[in-house]
C-alpha cells in the first residue's frame, strides 16, 4: 500500500524547505519515499512539476513502471484539466486511478491548493512514521491532503501501464 500525501503552502520557499526535510526524514528511516515532488502554481496560474527521479522505486514491479505510474498520478492531479481530454488507454488507467482513491473531489481539493503564487509537496509513500514525520513538519504549517492505493490497486495500475495481463 501506497499513502500519497500533499502538503499545500502559501508559496513555494515552503514548499521546497517542506521537500529538503522530507529528504531528511528518508535519510532517518521516517519515511521510505517512492515519490517527491513540489508543484508550484506560478501568478498567471500555470502549474510547474519538480520532480525526484533518484527516488527508488520499490513498490511495483518495475522502476520504469514506477515513474509512469507517479507520472500519471501527478499528471491526474495537476496537469489534466479533464479525463475527457485523455486517450482511451489513459482515460482507462485515469478511471482505475479515480476508483482508487483519486476521485474528483481529492483532485478538486488538490487544485484548491494551487492558487496562484501557492505551491505543494507530493509525497508518494510505502512507510511512515506518522507521528514523527507530522511533528517535523508541523512547523512550517500547510495543508495535509491524504489518500491511499492499495497493493493490489498499484498491482493492476503497473499492469496496465507495461500492458500485460494480470495473473490469475
């Protein structure tokens, strides 16, 4: 099981000091990342994506199918204006995602947090010390969204994504 996890901030200075302490809470054991990102919403209201490519990968079958799958889980919350807008391989893994814990109303709030000048922390999980990493951050205030995709709900996302067939 995943936790996927963002942080709003009032502007991005706070959001990249939220993102070194979260690379510092890996390096302690707080938190085992397989995603990080800051995404910063700009004056004019266009959304920027940083994202970590060095973080490893551990919860799905391949590293490759890791990043797309993070890549389409950012995609979907900051970048997608409208699942109408998507192919029908996307609008598919779109819909999985939705039904996993994505659903409009997470992703309406995850926009609410980029309003322009406003930037995020996505954190992308397989292990936390919940108590410890909410007290390290707490400091810098923020906004906590929080859902999960289960094993299995990764399981057939990397599936789709790499287009094999599930076992039985």
């Amino acid at each position: 099981m995943s936790d996927l996890i963002i942080i709003g901030y009032d502007n991005a200075q706070k959001a990249r000091q939220a993102e070194r302490l979260i690379q510092d809470l890996e390096r302690k054991h707080v938190v085992a990342l397989t995603g990080l990102a800051v995404v910063a919403a700009d004056a004019n209201g266009h959304t920027y994506v940083d994202t970590h490519d060095d973080i490893p990968r551990r919860t799905v079958a391949t590293s490759a199918t890791a990043g797309a799958l993070w890549g389409l889980v950012i995609g979907m919350l900051f970048l997608m204006p409208a699942l109408g807008l998507l192919g029908a391989a996307l609008g598919g893994l779109a819909g999985k995602l939705s039904q996993s814990g994505l659903d409009k109303r997470f992703r309406d709030r995850a926009h609410e947090l980029l309003e322009p000048g406003k930037a995020a922390v996505v954190v992308m999980t397989t292990q936390l010390s919940e108590d410890r990493f909410a007290a390290a951050l707490e400091p810098l205030g923020g906004t906590v969204l929080k859902t999960s995709l289960s094993q299995s709900d990764e399981h057939e996302l990397a599936q789709q994504l790499v287009g094999t067939p599930q076992a039985a």
